[in-house]
C-alpha cells in the first residue's frame, strides 16, 4: 500500500510539473495580436511578368541575354535567322528606286509640257494670224496685178504701150500669183500646228494620269518594302518592357514556331506581395490602404505598399500559405503593390509578411507570430 500510495503522489505531481509547464510555455510562446486596425497577412513577393517571344515561325541564329540580365525596353534579346528576308528587302528596295526614278522621268515631261504648252499655242496663234494676214494682201496683190497685166495686154493691141511694159505688167501677176499660193501653204501650215498645239492640253492630261499611275505603282513597292521591313524587323526578339530576365526559355540554334516564348522577364519597378486575408478580415480591406512589407532578407526594414487589388471570390487557403488561425479556410486574394524597390533588393519569389492598415490613427507594428 505504501508503494502504491508513494506511486499515485509520484503521478500527481508529475502531472502538475506538465500542467505548470505547458502553462509557462503557452505563455511564454504566445504572441499578443495586432491591434485593432491593423491587418497582418503572408505571401510571396512577385512582379508585371512579361513574355519576349517570336512573331514568326524559324531559327533562332543568336541569343543576346541570359538569365539575370538588366534590360531595357526594345532591346535586342534575340535574333532569327534573317537571310531571306534580307534578301527580300533588297529586291524590295531595288524596285522601289526603280520605280522613283521613273515618277521623276515623267514628272519632269510633264512640268515641260506645262510649259511649252502655252507658248507653243501663242506662237502657233500669232503664225495662223500672220499667214492670214500675209495670205490677205497677197490675194489684193495679185488681183491688181492681174487687172494690171489684162490692162496692158489690151493696151499693146491698140499700140498704146509698147510690149516691154505689158510683159513686166504679166510678170508681176505671175510673181504676186505665187506669192498668194506661198501664203496660202503658209496659212495651211500654220493652222496645222494651231491644232497639234490645241492638242497639248490633251498631252498634259496624259501625262498627268501618267504620272499617278507612276505614282501608285511607287506607293505600292513602298508599301511592300514596308512589309518586307516590318517582317525583318520583328526577326529581332526586343524586350517588350525594361525588366530583369528571369528564364531564358530556348537556345540559339532551335527552330521554333510562331508565338514561341524566348524570355520571361520582370519589371523589379513593378514589384507587389500577394497576401491572402481571411475571409471574416476582408470587409475591413479596401483600395489604396497603405501597407508595410517585412522580410527575412532585410528585417530591420519594412517597405512601404498600397493595396491595389482585391480579389472579387473567396478560395481555399493555398498549402504554400502559412496561417495564423488553422481554422481559416476561405481567404481573399489581394497585391499589395511596393512603393519603391530601392537598389532592386527586393526579387519575386521572396516570402514576407505584411501589415496593412485601415484605421490611420492606429500606430504601426511588426508582424506578430
């Protein structure tokens, strides 16, 4: 009996040495919570992702940047293998000089035309004026003489003058007849080219229309020059934001299709913690709430956020996701967006805590575990 009492008082005490010590520890292990206004949740650090990637289908001839490269936005990352194109573009290039040369020929005819035109149709005008002119006292000069020659024709025969006067008086009908017939080729020949003249106008819309044809085929080899270039250039993979390369998804020599991602990348400027609140905290979450972001990498300092997003749907606690409270279940997704990445420290993938406050009088705290 003495054994058995000494056993149970052995057993008692035993049992109030454990309730003492986990009294000790659950209070020295127990952290007070934030207080009211303050919100603490956990996640990962993570960044505006951006996909450099090919717009064509072929083979990568040269890959400019690895992973952990700075780079900036437009920058050459990679090159596709670009011969023919090249090719392409030259041929292009070659018509379309071709074609300008061309535009310029007849562009130069036409101002020409635009000229002589005008004075060739005033010269032309003053020639028929003069020829009428010239045809006129020509017909009045040899009708005189002609009544001059029948004159002395008529006066010989009754001896009035001798023949030397009569045959000068025919001479001169026969050389004024002549001259009337000269003035006559003269008026054909200047009404001829009045009319070749007239038709200069006709010429000049000719060639302008000429010229707009000229002028489209050259619009259309500069268009397919354009084409050529274009296709040429996006041979060349470029940066679509300034970031740092985080995977560098294909080698040089691969042939790849179009649309094939070459590079991740992530703007460390645009850097934001994604945290998960527990569905009974999240009506006291709103936009723009300011934030502090705490790591292990820099414990000392906190990096000021904003909340910038709010999930519209509750999901399931995430398993990576570690929580104050075992008996949460649903959670909202927010982005706690950082002000400033200073020296780019702060790199996606990182955990962190972070407070979020949306009462401004409470006064910052540390994250409580």
């Amino acid at each position: 009996m003495n054994f058995e009492r000494k056993d149970a008082v052995l057993l008692a005490a035993l049992a109030i040495a454990a309730a003492g010590a986990l009294a000790v520890y659950g209070f020295l292990g127990r952290h007070p919570g934030l207080p009211e206004g303050l919100i603490q949740a956990s996640g990962r650090i993570e960044g505006d992702r951006y996909t450099a990637a090919a717009k064509y289908a072929g083979r990568i001839r040269l890959l400019l940047a690895r992973e952990g490269d700075a780079v900036i936005d437009g920058q050459v990352l990679a090159q596709m293998d670009d011969a023919r194109t090249q090719a392409q573009v030259l041929q292009a290039r070659a018509g379309q000089q071709a074609l300008q040369a061309s535009l310029e020929a007849v562009r130069t005819d036409l101002a020409v035309l635009r000229k002589a035109v005008p004075l060739k149709i005033e010269t032309a005008e003053a020639d028929v004026a003069h020829a009428r002119a010239a045809l006129a006292a020509g017909e009045a000069r040899a009708h005189q003489t002609r009544i001059d020659a029948t004159r002395y024709a008529e006066l010989v025969k009754k001896g009035g003058v001798d023949r030397y006067q009569s045959d000068q008086a025919d001479l001169a009908w026969r050389v004024a007849r002549a001259e009337f017939a000269t003035a006559r080729a003269a008026l054909t020949r200047a009404e001829t080219q009045l009319e070749e003249a007239l038709l200069g106008p006709e010429r000049i819309r000719a060639k302008e229309s000429e010229v707009a044809a000229a002028a489209a085929q050259l619009a259309q080899a500069q268009a397919q020059l354009a084409e050529v270039q274009s296709v040429l250039d996006d041979l060349s993979v470029r940066a679509p934001a300034s970031g740092i390369v985080t995977t560098r998804i294909v080698d040089a020599g691969e042939v790849v299709t179009a649309g094939a991602p070459f590079f991740d990348i992530v703007d460390l400027d645009r850097l934001y913690l994604k945290v998960y609140v527990p569905e009974r905290q999240i009506g006291k979450l709103r936009l723009d709430l300011p934030a502090r972001v705490y790591t292990d990498a820099f414990p000392e300092q906190p990096f000021a956020a904003r909340v910038r997003y709010i999930a519209s749907r509750a999901e399931f606690t995430p398993k990576e996701v570690q929580t104050t409270d075992e008996r949460v279940k649903l959670v909202f997704a927010a982005k706690l967006y950082l002000d400033e990445n200073p020296e780019h420290r702060l790199s996606p993938g990182l955990p962190a805590d972070a407070v979020i406050r949306w009462k401004e009088e409470t006064p910052w705290e540390r994250p409580h575990w």
